[in-house]
C-alpha cells in the first residue's frame, strides 16, 4: 500500500466520526421532540438547552471532519 | 481528467483585492478580499439598524424587524444570564447579527456575474478565534472585575465530596480553557464544510455535463438538485451556527457573572 493511499484510507476512516455525530444531533432534536410533543408548553422555555445538546454533539462531528481535513490537506 | 478538476479549497484563498500587496515594516497589509467582505457585512450591518431607529410610534415594517431583532436578543440575555446580564445585550447583538450577515453573505450566488464570487469571511479560523478570543476576554475580565480571585471557585462544583477535588479541577479547568478553542473552531468548520459540499457537488455539475453523455448528464442533474437542498441547509446552518456562538458567548458570560 502507497502512502497516499494509506492516507486517503485514514481520511477516510475520520469521516466516520461525522457519522456518529450525525446519530448524536438525531438524537437530541428526536428527544427535544418526544418531551415538547408531550408538553408542548414548556417546549419553548427549553429552546436555549436544545441548543446547547446540539452545540456539543455536533462540534465532536466537525472536530472528526477536521482530523479528515488535516490529513488529506496538511499531512505530507 | 486535470482538465476539469476544481480545487474546493481555492474558494477560501485570501488574495489582495486589488492584485497587489501593501508591505510596511516586514508585514503584509494589503486589503484582501476578507477585509473587503468584512466591510460589507459592516455596512450591510449599518444599513439594517439604521433603517429602524426612526422611532416611530406605529412602526413600519423595517422598524418590525429591527426592534423584533433587539428583543430577540434581549430575551436571549434575560433567560441565560438574567437582568444584570442587559450590559451585555450591545455586545452580543453585534456577535450574533455580525456572524449571521457575514454567514450568509457567504453563500450568496453573486457568482453567477462574471468576475465576481463572495467570501466567506467567517470560513477562516483567524477571524473566528478572534470572535471567541473576545468573547473570552470580556468573560475572563467580567469574571475578575467582579468576584476577584474569587472567580477561581468557578472550578470547584458544588456539592462535589472531597475527595474528588483533585480529579475536578484539572477537568474543569480544561473545560473552561478549552472553550475559547471549541467556541472558534465550531464557527469556522461549519462554515468551511457547508462551503466545501457547495463547492463539491458544482465540481459534479460541471464535470457531468463535459462528460458530454446521458450518464453524465444525468449525474449532473441529481447534483443540481442536491445543491438545491444543501444551500436550503447551508442557510439554516448560518443562522444556527450564529445563534449557538451568541447563545454559548452569553453562557460563560452567566458564569462569570454568577459563578454556578
């Protein structure tokens, strides 16, 4: 196996992480869904958290596409 | 093949506007095309506020927005740090409003002139670490102007026994540092990836319809129309992106000023 394409496989196997990010953000909008469908009057006041979860689950996915980045881009 | 390649990253090249570079003492100051843009979103940024401040008694459709734009924030401010918090309604307002113009200038299609393709201003980590520096900043400043060295406590949850000090501080105190770096970097990504998948699937159009065959052609539509919904997104990530940096900005700025 060449080096590049040990590297495109690597790059590869970052963006995985992109994936998983996607399963995270699915789940906190899902469940912000599930509680603000049962009461859907403290659904407003909770806008600020949603935000938040997704915030955090989501900078883990953009973290997993820079490690991508780095490696196609800047490893030599 | 090299022929038709499109580089997705030459979109974020930073180059002087007017083809040459401003040298003075050893650094290039030329005006680049980020600062161009910069000045764009500033005037754009002008031209909306000024629009509404006629103070009008029954207000026209402009002054709607702007004041629905203020109280926005406001609110924003009141929920996540509370009524000493509306000092920080200015800064925050010109954080969110500055991220969310600069943002979708961005990903306008003025492209389709000739000769003419926007930045994207926020694409570049430079400009939004220092966004998250300041931010930093006044939080670090808010926080020691008015609990002293008593802001250290900030490390030490409530609650917590003991004998777990020695594992939460180093935590927290990495968690705290660590804020700056992942408030810049979540801006800056996003912005960069949305653009990235903009720039890729155009790379598919063109390359489909110089295939010059059904296959190709057909290759070419699909793309179309999945740019079509990713600019749909793109657009919703803009205002998310500014949201969650003005709503984040306003968090460390609730724990600073009341310390958990």
């Amino acid at each position: 196996m060449t080096d590049l394409g040990a590297m495109y496989i690597g790059a590869g196997l970052a963006a995985i992480g992109i994936g998983l990010a996607a399963l995270g953000v699915g789940n906190v909008f899902g469940s912000f869904l599930e509680g603000a469908l049962r009461n859907p009057g403290a659904a407003d006041g909770q806008q600020g958290r949603l935000f938040i979860g997704f915030a955090a689950s989501e900078l883990l996915g953009l973290i997993a596409f820079v490690v991508a980045i780095l490696i196609l881009f800047v490893v030599k | 093949m090299a022929a038709g390649k499109i580089d997705p990253m030459e979109q974020f090249m930073v180059e002087p506007v007017l083809g040459r570079r401003i040298e003075i003492g050893g650094f290039d100051l030329s005006f680049t095309n980020s600062a161009l843009f910069m000045i764009v979103v500033f005037v754009l940024l002008a031209l909306f506020v000024s629009g509404g401040l006629k103070r009008q008694l029954i207000p026209g459709r402009w002054q709607v927005a702007v004041e629905g734009a203020v109280s926005f924030i406001d609110n924003m401010v009141l929920t996540s740090i509370g009524p000493e918090g509306k000092k920080f309604a200015p800064y925050l307002f010109s954080l969110f409003f500055f991220i969310l113009f600069a943002n979708l200038v961005g990903v306008m299609p003025i492209a389709i002139l000739p000769g003419l393709h926007t930045f994207a201003v926020t694409s570049h980590i430079t400009v939004t670490a220092v966004l998250a520096f300041l931010s930093f900043g006044i939080v670090l400043a808010v926080g020691f102007w008015r609990h002293g060295f008593h802001f250290f406590s900030l490390f030490v949850p409530h609650g917590a026994p003991g004998w777990l000090m020695p594992v939460i501080i180093p935590v927290e105190f990495v968690s705290f540092m660590v804020r700056p770096f992942s408030l810049g970097l979540r801006l800056f990504v996003a912005m960069t990836a949305g653009h990235i998948l903009l720039e890729v699937f155009g790379s598919f159009v063109v390359q489909g319809l110089q295939a010059a065959s059904p296959l190709g052609s057909f290759v070419s539509l699909l793309s179309f129309i999945m740019i079509i919904g990713v600019s749909a997104l793109e657009l919703l990530v803009c205002a998310i992106q500014a949201y969650v940096f003005a709503l984040l900005t306003s968090l460390y700025l609730n724990d600073a000023v009341h310390l958990h």
